[in-house]
C-alpha cells in the first residue's frame, strides 16, 4: 500500500470519519486478536494487579491475555518462578476481579484464581501461559534437543499449567485457568540474554517441539491454543525459525513491533516506527512493515501475523545535537522509573517537553532539548491498527499491559479499529 494511502485512512480515522475505503478483502476481515502481556511481577512494586484490567476497561476489549512468564528448568521442566504470585498469594478484596478476597484454606490463591475470576466475568477472553521471555529462555535449548527431552518438557508443560497441577496443591487445582501456551524463547540459534544456551540444533529443534507441543495441546484439548512471541529482526528469524514448517502448527505468532532501537546505542531512534525512515543512517533500517514483509516472503501467512506494539518508550539522556533529538547522539539511557531507559505510557503522556510525530513512518516522539523519549500513543496505535485491518494481518499485541494507563487509552485505541 501507497504510504499517502495510509496516511489518508489514519487521519479519517483520527476524524471519526465513517465512510473509509478499504480493499474488499479488508472489509470482510474478523475475529482480530487483540492480546496483551499481563507480567506476573506487577503485583509488587507496580500494585497492578488482575482487577485492574477489569476496571480500566481493557478486559471488554481483549480477545487474549498472555499471563508472563512462566520459566523452562535446567533438567528441561516448565515451572512456576514466582509461585506466591501465581497461586499462594491471598488475595485482598479490594484487589479482587469479583471484590471478594481469597478465604483461608481455598484451593487456589493469587493470580491464578483472579484470573479464574476474570474469565468468568469476561467469557470471550482467553488466558495464555507464556513461557520463557528475556529472563527465562535460558534453557530451551537442551530442553529440546531430543525426541525424549522435547516430549517430556511439553508434557511437563501442559500438566503444570492446563490441566493445572501446581506443587503443594490437589492435582487439579489450578485446572480451567489457561487456554493454551504462548512460547517465548527469546532466542533460538541467537543471543538473547547473557548466559542462554545456544546450539546450531536450535532452528530444527524449535520447529520439532513446536509440532510435539501442538500434538500433546490436541491430546489435552482440541481447542488449546498455540502461540508463539518471535523476533523483529531478519537475522534472527533465518537464525531461529522454520517458518512456513512452524505456522502450520500455531494459531497465531506476536510479532516483535518494539525495541528496533533503544539505549543500548549511543544515538537516538524509533523504538517502534510503522513504515522504514529515510532518515535512519542505521545500516539496516527496522521497521514493522519491514518484519511484516520478511515473515510473509518466508511462508508466514498474513492472517496468523498478530503485530506487537509497545505500551512504554525509550529514552536517551545527554541529547544535545538539537533539531528534533532524533538520530542524534546521546551520553546514555535517560532515567526511568522502573529501569534505565525505559518508562510507561502512562507516565510518558504527562512528561514535559515537545511532541514531534511523523506520519509518513507511523512514529512519534518527545525532545526537551536533553531527553528524548521515543514511545507510541492513541494516535500511533489507530495508523498501526489501520495497517494491519488494510494489510489483513492477524491483530495486535501490546507488551505490556500495566504500562497502560487506568482509561485504558491504548487498548482502547487498537479496539477502535480491530473489532
């Protein structure tokens, strides 16, 4: 599509325009995924908890909620890393789904139960086990390096999390809390975080567990749902995946749409653009249209494509170049209230400085003449929602939720859209 085109249907829809033309294939397109990442950990420093995704709004507006992480052992087992967060914690009524708080002595506590509550209230809204991420990749790869080892990590997998047989609990318990598994092995035959094992066996083995976990999910349920979160960059997905072999057997793919560029460079950029910047003198220019592209060139069908977008910017210090800030050097990663280089929608929205957008490559950003902040709002996330209705790629994906703010403004933007 035309990048005019685009921009033309964007700021209809900004408008609240409703006579908009699209393809005829777009307008016969539904059932779009709208997922988000719901992180374990956010009930302590963050205070996020289940019920607030209740009561922001976002829970009506969600098809899929993507709980993180569960974490792969060093003798190739799933398992709980948190489990007073996921199970034992007993639950305040005030933080509670349904305003009552967990009894003495009941079968499940924690976020487990919340979420249990949560799909009661909202029966259309499936609930994932992700299964990995940036902190628990570490051992996948001799998890599945062999026909045993693979069998016996998904079956580890699909005991502990759907047919819910929690350590310290009657087997059972915390059965009918997660429709499927969402794999988030971050990453096979490539650097992830430091100290994950890699082998060049990765790329097969990855694709032979994914067939073996959708074939013990068909034994559990039919209708158990297999997802996986993959990467942006080229590289990595030659490095990593099988991909035409590897969406033969999932329901869908979230797609990596953030983190194109961040702190660990010493200039400037987009943490998530829509459309390759001309501008960008990276010697490989992201984008998610790019990705988008790549995946499909190499069997992925458009319909299983499910775009991530980020709910939190990244943000340089130390930006004194002028102009816009962008491209520009910086001394390092910009403070944040959580980490480094890093901070929420929801805090984002309310920072000083100059706001500076750029239709032609979907992005925007925040200059104050020393930070730069590069992060998507409302705005940003109709023009990429209206790509991917025009594009009939799958839905979307925000990491994460809690970095929304309490209007659920994001959501609700992308639900704006894809519904």
């Amino acid at each position: 599509m035309q990048k005019k085109t685009l921009i033309t249907l964007t700021l209809s829809l900004l408008l609240g325009l409703s006579a908009i033309s699209v393809p005829a294939e777009a307008q016969t397109r539904s059932g779009f995924k709208r997922v988000a990442y719901f992180i374990q950990w956010g009930v302590y420093g963050r205070n996020y908890h289940v019920r607030d995704v209740d009561v922001s709004g976002a829970a009506a507006k969600l098809t899929h909620l993507n709980y993180a992480f569960g974490f792969v052992d060093a003798a190739g087992s799933c398992y709980s890393a948190d489990p007073w967060a996921d199970w034992q914690r007993p639950v305040p009524a005030e933080q509670s789904v349904d305003g009552v708080a967990d009894a003495p002595g009941q079968a499940l506590n924690g976020n487990l139960n919340q979420l249990r509550k949560l799909k009661a209230k909202h029966p259309g809204l499936k609930v994932l086990i992700s299964l990995g991420g940036w902190t628990g990749s570490k051992y996948f790869s001799d998890a599945v390096l062999t026909p045993g080892s693979r069998a016996r990590l998904a079956r580890s997998c699909v005991d502990l999390w759907l047919r819910g047989d929690l350590p310290g609990l009657e087997p059972g318990a915390g059965a009918g809390v997660f429709d499927g598994i969402d794999l988030d092995w971050e990453w096979p035959g490539s650097a992830g975080a430091e100290g994950n094992v890699i082998q060049p066996e990765d790329k097969r083995n990855f694709t032979l567990f994914v067939e073996e976990l959708r074939a013990q999910l068909d034994g559990y349920a039919r209708d158990a749902e297999l997802t996986a979160f993959l990467p942006a960059a080229a590289a990595k997905i030659d490095a990593g995946y099988e991909v035409r072999r590897v969406f033969r057997q999932l329901d869908f793919a979230t797609v990596q749409g953030y983190d194109l560029h961040g702190t660990w460079e010493p200039r400037t950029g987009h943490n998530g653009n829509l459309l390759t910047d001309r501008r960008d003198p990276n010697p490989v220019r992201y984008s998610v249209d790019q990705t988008v592209r790549d995946y499909v060139s190499r069997g992925a069908p458009a319909r299983k494509l499910v775009i991530g977008v980020p709910a939190y910017g990244q943000g340089w210090t130390g930006v004194t170049g002028g102009g816009d800030g962008l491209y520009q050097p910086a001394t390092g990663p910009a403070p944040g209230k959580w980490a480094a280089g890093n901070e929420d929608y929801k805090d984002l929205v309310n920072k000083p400085g100059k706001r500076y957008r750029d239709l032609l490559t979907g992005a925007m950003w925040l200059y104050d003449g020393n930070e730069f902040w590069s992060y998507d709002d409302p705005a940003v996330l109709v023009q990429k929602a209206a790509y991917i209705r025009l594009k009939g790629l799958g839905g979307s994906m925000m990491w994460s939720i809690d970095q929304d703010d309490v209007r659920a403004s994001l959501t609700s933007a992308l639900y704006s859209v894809l519904r």
